[in-house]
C-alpha cells in the first residue's frame, strides 16, 4: 500500500533529547571516515611524484580502497542485523585502526602495491562505520527530519575531509619528502581511531528495533525482497552508485587536472581542493537547513540539475571557468550522498540494515576513477568528465522520479 510521506514542519528538530548523546557520538564518527576517504586524493597524486606511476596506476589506491567497501558491505550488514549498530561501529573503527598501523611495515616493505593491503584493510573498517552510523543517524528522531539529520551528520564528513586535503597536503607538497612519510599521518591517525574504538566499547549505544517477521529473519529473503517488493529502493541503490562514481572520481582527479592544465603547481592544487571540499561541508549544511523546509527529493532535483551543468561546463573546455565550475559542483553534490541514501531507505522497517549493507557497496564507484585515469593517459585531460557527467544524470532522472510520485500522492 502506497503511504504519504510528510515534508518536514519548519519547526521540527534534528534529534530529540532522548537521543541526543548518541546522535553526537554517531556523527564524531563522520569525521573520521571523512578525513580517511580525502586522505586518498592527496595520496594518489604523492605516490605518482614519488614512485614515478601513472594516474591509471595510482588509481589502484581507490580501487582497492572501495574494493574493501564492495566485499565488506554484505557481511558488515550480516553482522550488524545479529550484533547492534555499536558492535558494528567498534569492528569499524578496530579495523580502520589496524588498517592505518599497517603502514608502518608497508613502508618498511618499500613497494607502492605493500601499501594496497592497507588500504584495503581501512576499506573494510570504513564500510562496517558507514553501514553502522548512515542508518543509525536516520533513527534517532522524528523520521520527517531523517534525510535533513543525515545530512547534518554528513557535514562533518565534509569537515574531515577538508582537514586530511589541507593538513596531509601541506605535509606531502610543501617540500622534500618521501614515500616513507605517509607512515607519520596513518600512525596518528591508526592511534586515535583505535582509542575512539575503546570509548565505543564502554558506551551504551540504544539499538533502534523494528518488528520483524519469520520471513524478515532470513538474510537472502530481505536481499531478494527489496529487490522484487521496492522498486524505488533499487533505483536509489543504482543513484548512489552513478554518484559515487562522479564524486570519488573527480576527487581524485583533481590535483591530476588542474596541475595537467599548467594552472598550479601541487601544494596549490590541494589547497584549492580543501575550498572545494569547504564549499562541500557548506553545502551540507546549507541541506540540512532547506530540507528542514523544502521536500527532499525536490532539493536533490535541483541540485542534481546544477551538478549536470557544471559538467557541461567543464566538458566545452572553458579554461578556469571549467575549474570554477568543478568547484561550483561541490556545492551542488554536497547533499546527494546522506539524501539518496535516506530517501532509498524510506519505509522499509525491518529491511533498513540490509538495505544500508548493500547501499554501502556504492563506494566501488570509486574504481571509475581507473576508468577516467586510462581515458586521461591515453587521450586528453578533459574527456575524463564525461564519467561525472552521466553519473549525475541518473541522480537526476532518480530525483524527477520521485518528485513525480510524491506530487502525485499528495493530489
């Protein structure tokens, strides 16, 4: 039976005080996963200078990254529907860390590819935080306010990304440095995540429950029930995808472009990808205000429409305006995340953690950045946008989609 869903009241709140320890537990963790994913984009372009690589090759950096994500999501789901979101989040965060200290003998090792069994490592951490925390985030309050608190959750995803481009950046380009200096970041970063980990151990963290049926309790029932009984829930997981194709690609892209066009050299490079990644906390935040307004899918309608453009833009070869629009299109994808992925989660109760398993499979979108770096290496530096221009695209048809059937249901 088709169900109405309500726009959020102007005066509607984030969170109830109920939840609200949890809520700002669960969203220090974005940060965290934040800073990890950004921490690549500058890594990718300092083992090409560093190690003498290819785009195509260093793209392996994100194919295994996300390569973690794609193997993971389904036993991460697995174990988060038997185990709770905070064991979800404490294996997260154990293997994140171990992950990060694996660069210690990586290092000692010397080669670029003893570095990918690390991030692998990190990868499969991270989709155990993320299929944890994204679904969690949604439950804790009053669900009119679900996509506009994912998407406040996710602004500190922004924020530490922002960080690992600007602090990790000036430390990789500033001057002299060496493969071996990637050891001192992870180090740090290995020691923090696993003290976060033993906070998380001793928490108490309320597990959200949903009635669940005979049938709800049998793993590849769900699986096979969102995709024969949710029709919208697959188009969203396709959305995400196409998505998460365009983001992590033009991530990684960018220093390679911008340095490719003769405009900068690479410690300016990053600089101006932590604005990028500020116009992309800002808009996050600025979503989680409007959505607090304005029906979700509507604000993602327009944003996809805005993302589009850019493309467009950058794809005519407009010299620094195509940079400008590349920059202009942070603002626009800012919200598309923590929203598809709310919106594909929409109304399906028992079904919500496997549903957020195999949501958080998207993040194998990032190998399309091998695709852009072997178009790059063999063709121009502009071609590559063709990739982020079809990936959202399909967020745009995914939006027209659903602002079509909720106008309907609300005639």
């Amino acid at each position: 039976m088709k169900q109405k869903h309500s726009v959020a009241h102007p005066k509607a709140t984030l969170t109830s005080k109920e939840f609200l320890v949890p809520f700002i537990l669960i969203t220090s963790l974005f940060f965290l996963w934040g800073f990890a994913r950004a921490i690549l984009d500058v890594l990718n372009k300092h083992f090409q200078n560093e190690l003498d690589i290819s785009i195509t090759q260093s793209s392996l950096i994100q194919v295994t990254t996300y390569l973690g994500y794609f193997l993971m999501a389904i036993p991460a789901g697995w174990f988060i529907n038997r185990h709770g979101y905070r064991l979800g989040v404490v294996v997260g965060l154990m293997l994140f860390g171990i992950g990060a200290l694996l660069f210690i003998p990586c290092s000692a090792m010397g080669t670029f590819y003893a570095f990918l069994t690390a991030l692998f490592v990190i990868g499969c951490g991270l989709v155990f935080l993320e299929t944890s925390a994204n679904p969690y985030v949604t439950e804790l309050g009053h669900k009119d306010t679900a996509t506009s608190r994912l998407n406040f959750s996710q602004s500190f995803n922004g924020l530490g990304s922002l960080f690992a481009t600007f602090v990790v950046g000036q430390f990789f380009f500033s001057g002299a440095r060496s493969s071996c200096d990637v050891v001192i970041p992870y180090t740090i970063l290995g020691v923090l995540v696993l003290m976060i980990a033993l906070v998380f151990s001793r928490v108490n963290l309320p597990e959200i429950k949903h009635e669940e049926t005979a049938e709800d309790k049998v793993a590849d029932t769900r699986i096979m029930k969102l995709f024969k009984k949710h029709p919208m829930f697959v188009f969203g997981l396709f959305s995400l995808l196409a998505y998460e194709v365009a983001e992590i690609s033009i991530n990684s892209y960018f220093i390679n472009f911008v340095t490719g066009q003769g405009w900068m050299d690479d410690n300016s490079a990053s600089i101006v990808l932590t604005v990028a990644l500020a116009f992309f906390m800002v808009g996050r935040f600025i979503g989680s205000w409007i959505m607090q307004r304005v029906p979700a899918e509507i604000t993602l309608l327009f944003c996809a429409v805005g993302s589009v453009l850019c493309m467009v833009v950058v794809l005519f070869d407009l010299g620094k305006l195509s940079m400008v629009a590349i920059i202009c299109n942070y603002l626009f994808e800012a919200i598309m995340f923590p929203t598809i992925f709310s919106l594909a989660l929409r109304g399906l109760g028992s079904l919500t953690k496997s549903a957020s398993s195999l949501l958080m499979m998207t993040p194998i979108g990032g190998c399309g950045f091998l695709l852009m770096g072997w178009i790059a290496d063999s063709s121009n530096l502009i071609i590559p946008f063709l990739i982020p221009f079809f990936g959202y695209f399909v967020v745009l048809l995914f939006a027209s989609e659903l602002t079509r059937k909720n106008t309907s249901l609300r005639r």
